[in-house]
C-alpha cells in the first residue's frame, strides 16, 4: 500500500519524470506507454494526411462542363489530296445538344474558298448527329458552303449575292475535356453528286462558351 507511482517500476508520473530529470538522468517510459502514445500520434498523421476531398476521378465527373452547350471554335482545313500548301483557315461556333446516349449538332462557321483570282469568303453551314461515350462523341455532319460572289467581302454583307456551293458529308470524331474544351477532327467528302469539292481533313480545337441561348442568341445563330 505504501508504493507509490513514482516508485513502481511498471508506472510512470510526471513526479518520477521531474525527479529523474532533475537527476541528469533520461526520464524512463515503458513500452506499452510509448506504443500507446505513438498510435495515437501515427493514426493522427495518418488522418491528416488524407484527402477528405472526393478522389480526383470523382471531384473532375462532379465538376465536368455539361456537354450540351455553345462552342466558339477555329482550326484548319487540309486537303487529303492535290498540292499542298492549300490550307484553309476555319472558325466559328457549334452548339452541342445531348439527350441521353445520343448528340446533335449546330454548325456555323467562316472560311476561304478558292476563287477564280483570289480566295472569296465562305460560310460553313448544317448539322450533325451520333453517339456520346463518355465525352466522346462520334458521329456524322452534313454541310453546306455559301459562297461571296464578291472576294474578300463577307457573305453576310447586306446586298452581296451568295452562291450555294458544294454539299460536305463528314464522319466526325469530338472529345471534350472536362473544363469544356474540345477538339472535333472532321473527315470531309463531297456528298453525291458533288464534283467541284475534293476530300479534305478539318482540325477545329475550342471552349464552351455558355448554354445554348445563354447570350440572347437563337439557337440557330
């Protein structure tokens, strides 16, 4: 009854510690103590070094751009075929609509055409449809050129006469990142019937810019 903490060997206070201290001696601890006290510390460190945040796949599916929306887009047109050195600056935008496993699509973009001096302004118009997986949309267009009779003046300049040019079917490949950017490759042919219009491969890379409409615009603006 007379032992006290201090003095039995299995048990520790801070009096035994202060007494061996003041002794110029190492304070003792007994190992199931300093286990004890090293789980803690362990299982504290091992917590804080978890992310609480929802794992990186999960956080980037949580916080992914919507498919469907308004795209402002610019890229290049290639010919498959013929001299080189004919590329074809592209731009404009596309407005993506999905419903469920499946996409549809809105084109309205600005290019050149060669003319018979010198490259005349060119609309590029029509639509397109396909499949989604995951954020991989595949599918086809059809398209449409409006031509400037006029070079270098746009084709929608009031008062400019337009020709209808040559219809364009493509198979058409679309991936689209997370924060909204995308890359569509284009497999262009002229569609039948179509003569004046030789194969071609379109690269367009570009951001969503908003919801459909979400400017004040029409959907088919």
């Amino acid at each position: 009854m007379g032992t006290s903490f201090a003095s039995h060997p299995s048990r520790w206070s801070p009096r035994a510690a202060a007494e061996e201290a003041g002794a110029g001696r190492a304070p003792r601890r007994t190992g199931g103590l300093v286990s004890l006290i090293g789980g803690l510390v362990g299982g504290t460190v091992l917590l804080g070094c978890g992310d609480p945040a929802s794992p990186p796949d999960v956080a980037a599916a949580v916080d992914a751009q919507p498919i469907s929306g308004r795209y402002e887009v610019r890229g290049v047109t290639r010919p498959l075929r013929g001299p080189k050195g004919q590329e074809r600056r592209i731009a404009g935008t596309v407005l993506l609509r999905q419903e469920g496993d499946a996409y549809s699509a809105t084109f309205k973009l600005d290019t050149t055409f060669p003319g018979a001096a010198e490259p005349v302004q060119a609309d590029v118009i029509g639509s397109g449809e396909g499949s989604v997986e995951g954020r991989t949309l595949r599918g086809t267009t059809k398209t449409q050129l409006v031509v400037s009779t006029v070079p270098g003046v746009d084709t929608d300049f009031a008062f400019i006469p337009r020709i209808v040019g040559a219809r364009i079917v493509s198979t058409a490949v679309t991936e689209i990142a997370p924060d909204g950017s995308l890359v569509i490759e284009l497999e262009n042919q002229p569609a039948e019937g179509e003569e004046d219009y030789l194969p071609t491969h379109t690269r367009l890379t570009g951001q969503r810019t908003g919801d459909i409409g979400g400017r004040g615009e029409d959907d088919d603006s």
